[in-house]
C-alpha cells in the first residue's frame, strides 16, 4: 500500500490542531487505499501544541511529530518535515485548515492518473483577509513575477502534493535561506494548479504579522532575483548623468552669461535626494551580502530537541 505523508508546521496551534486531526482522521477512512502518515513539526510553540502532539501520538501510530529547540519558522518546519518523511508522496499544509484536507483525494488523482509531478493549490479569493494584506500580496506577485526567471504562481499556497522523487529534488536545494514558493518552482517538474476559495481559519488567529509577510517578500525576492542590483546600479549611472548634465549648465551659465551660482535650499535638497539614493542602494547591496554571510556560517536550519521517539 502506498503511503501518503502530511507535513504540518504547528505554531501555537493548540485550538487548530484537534479539529485538524479529526477532519484529516475522517478523510484516511474514506482513503482507505492509501496508509497516512500525519508528521507534524512544532515550530517552538509557546501554547499546549507539544502536549497535544504527545497525546496524539500515543493514541495514534500514525503520528508523529518533530518539536524544535526554538522558533525557528515556517520555511524550516517544511524543510524539516520534508527531510523526515516516510511517504510516497508528500503533502504540505497547515494546522488551521485553511488548506482543505478534503482536496487531497483529488490531488492525488492528478497525479496518480494524469502523470503530474505535484499539484499545487492556489486562492482566487481573499475574503477575511485584510485589505492592507491583501494588496501587499498581489503587488509582492507581481514584483517578483517582473524580476525573476522563477515563476511564482498569484496566490500560490504552501499546500502542495509532491512525489517522492520531487521531494527528493527540493532537498537537494538546501540553503539556509529558505523560500519554499520560489524552490518548488525552480525545481521544475510538471506541476497542476488547483483553484480553490480562501477558507478562513479554524480558530485561533494568524501567527504572522503584517511586519514579518514584509520581510519574508524581500527574501523572496533577494533570493530568487538580482534585479534589485541591477537597479541600484543603474540608478546611480542615471544620478551621475543628471550631475554631469547639471555641470556642464553651471559652467555654462557662469563662464558665458555671468550668472552667479545660487540656490541653496535646492542644493541642499539635492544632497538629501542623493544621499538617500546612495543608502537605499548600500541597503540593497548589503541585504545581499546578509544572505551570503548567513550561508558562509553554514548553520543548521533548524535544531530537534524531541520527537515522538523520546516519549515511547
């Protein structure tokens, strides 16, 4: 019997979780044919997460479940459930139920009987989200879309079907800067795109601040393109055109029509303008060389301090 394995990043998840189990529960009957796996990753959870993973996985030989030394977010919890799975085929999606159980009888046929590699799920709605959220996701889609060869699907989830040779390729990718959406695109393989309406939480609200969706877009975006480079540098040979021009009208003005070289408030105007310019172009510079110097240290992605192992 083939197996099928669900990754799920848990941060406090404590109210999520026992109605997660028993919709996922009721669906493995219906799915008689395939054997589940449910491997759950508690990402340094501050609530009961980890004491209801140890109760399930008493009660349930499926479960199993990986609980970190610390928070160490989302994209290690995929990594790491991704790493330790069993499965033929492997399912990443979340406790609250925001990523419908129920779809996964039908992600499976499409690869099982059409010869995809993964199915991948994506929301046409945004309904109970934020507006400011909202439009910051559809402007970071469509950034990132502009300047990078990875083609990053709008709305694209985390809930995704993979084959196990797919899960296999995506472990091969192992920076410690992670962005699961842009990787399991420049992976390749043929993928299907399921549609699907937004499914508002379970309970509970979400754990991820408007702040830190912000600076998880500029790591996609530094990491899946140099464009922003490119566009540094070209600002500043733009900025050195318009001095070089402004010079030559100076020198012209002064040395043929006498005129006296005035205007300070403008001139100071113009430092501020360029200054600003020279920072915000450093501050590119250096998130890139962030990136590499996080590389270098050649940390681990993320640190085990229990598993379901160490209460049996």
């Amino acid at each position: 019997m083939e197996k099928l394995s669900l990754i799920v990043p848990c941060y406090n998840e404590e109210q999520s979780l026992p109605k997660f189990y028993e919709e996922v529960n009721r669906l493995s009957k219906e799915m008689d044919n395939i054997e589940f796996e449910l491997l759950f990753i508690n990402d340094g959870s501050k609530d009961g997460t980890l004491n209801i993973l140890r109760d399930l996985s008493k009660q349930d030989k499926r479960v199993r479940y990986i609980s970190f030394s610390r928070n160490f977010f989302k994209e290690a919890g995929i990594y790491a459930g991704l790493k330790n799975c069993t499965g033929d085929y492997a399912a990443v999606m979340d406790a609250d139920l925001q990523d419908p159980p129920s779809l996964l009888p039908e992600m499976l046929g499409y690869i099982k009987n059409e010869g995809y590699d993964s199915v991948a799920t994506r929301r046409v709605t945004r309904k109970g989200e934020g507006k400011l959220r909202s439009l910051g996701a559809k402007a970071f889609y469509r950034i990132i879309n502009r300047i990078s060869d990875t083609e990053i699907v709008t709305g694209a989830r985390d809930y995704r079907l993979m084959t196990r040779q797919m899960v296999n390729a995506v472990l091969e990718v192992s920076e410690y800067n992670r962005f699961s959406k842009g990787i399991f695109g420049w992976v390749g393989f043929k993928t299907k795109w399921l549609d699907y309406k937004n499914v508002e939480r379970v309970a509970g609200t979400s754990n991820i601040k408007f702040s830190k969706l912000i600076v998880y877009a500029i790591e996609g975006i530094v990491s899946f393109s140099t464009a922003p480079l490119i566009f540094s540098a070209i600002l500043g040979m733009l900025f050195c055109l318009i001095a070089f021009i402004m010079i030559i009208v100076i020198v012209i003005k002064t040395v043929a029509f006498g005129d006296p070289t005035s205007g300070w408030p403008s001139l100071a105007c113009i430092v501020f303008l360029v200054s600003g310019v020279q920072l915000f172009s450093i501050g590119i510079i250096g998130e890139y060389l962030a990136k590499t110097y996080l590389e270098t240290k050649k940390r681990p992605i993320y640190i085990v301090k229990e598993t379901e192992k160490d209460i049996k």
